[in-house]
C-alpha cells in the first residue's frame, strides 16, 4: 500500500498544484464588474463601474469630447467620451462609470443617468448574461 503511494505521490501533488492556480485564477476572473443592462442603472449604481454592450444609435461630437447613445434592447444611455467615438450603427462593449446629471424644471427632475467613458473594449461580450 505505501509503495503505491509513493508512486502516485508526484501526480497528486501536480493535481493539488493545478488545482489551486484553477481556483486562483477563477477567483479573479470574478473581480470584473458586472455586465448590466441599460434597465438596470439606477440611483443606487451611481459612481460604480459596469460593463455594458450595445449598438451605436446616435453620435454627439463636442470640442473636447463626444457622446454616443447606446441602445441593448432594454433602453437607451448616453456615455460620454474623451476619445474618438464609435461609428453609428456598431456593436460595442464599454467599461463605464455610472452617473447622474440633474435637471430641476417646474417642480419636476427631468435629469436623466448617463455613462462616463473609462475604456472600450476590444470585441463586443456576450451581451446574454
């Protein structure tokens, strides 16, 4: 019996190795922020970080900054950028902050939340979570 230990000895310490860089490495893919939908910002998000894919339905350019409506089938958000804006019509995934811009008018809040820019990513993510 000790003798076949011994033996597999070297394969359970390379299982228990693997195992724990698959732990590790599972548990910080979890540290991304989440992935919402445009339905999903609220008050309660403001200053978070979120990931949020949509397609490009309207383009703003400013002096020094644009801004570029998103729409994910669950609404339409505003995101403003520093940086070159997307073309309309494309599929895009963005990491943004989410914030809100009041706007008091004859007793009513007319603000709306819209999305500051931090980083678009590289291929659009599956938008499906």
């Amino acid at each position: 019996m000790l003798i076949s230990y011994l033996k597999f000895k070297p394969v359970i310490n390379k299982l228990k190795y693997i195992s724990l860089w698959t732990i590790l490495l599972s548990s910080l893919a979890g540290c991304q922020a989440p992935q919402v939908a445009v339905e999903q910002i609220s008050a309660k998000k403001i200053d978070k970080v979120v990931y949020l894919t949509g397609k490009v339905v309207h383009l703003a350019p400013f002096v020094d900054n644009a801004a570029y409506q998103l729409e994910d089938g669950t609404g339409k958000v505003w995101v403003v950028t520093t940086k070159t804006p997307p073309q309309k019509g494309q599929k895009i995934s963005i990491k943004g902050r989410i914030e809100y811009q009041s706007l008091p008018f004859a007793e009513q809040e007319l603000g709306d939340f819209y999305l500051v820019e931090i980083e678009q990513l590289e291929s659009p993510l599956d938008d499906s979570k």
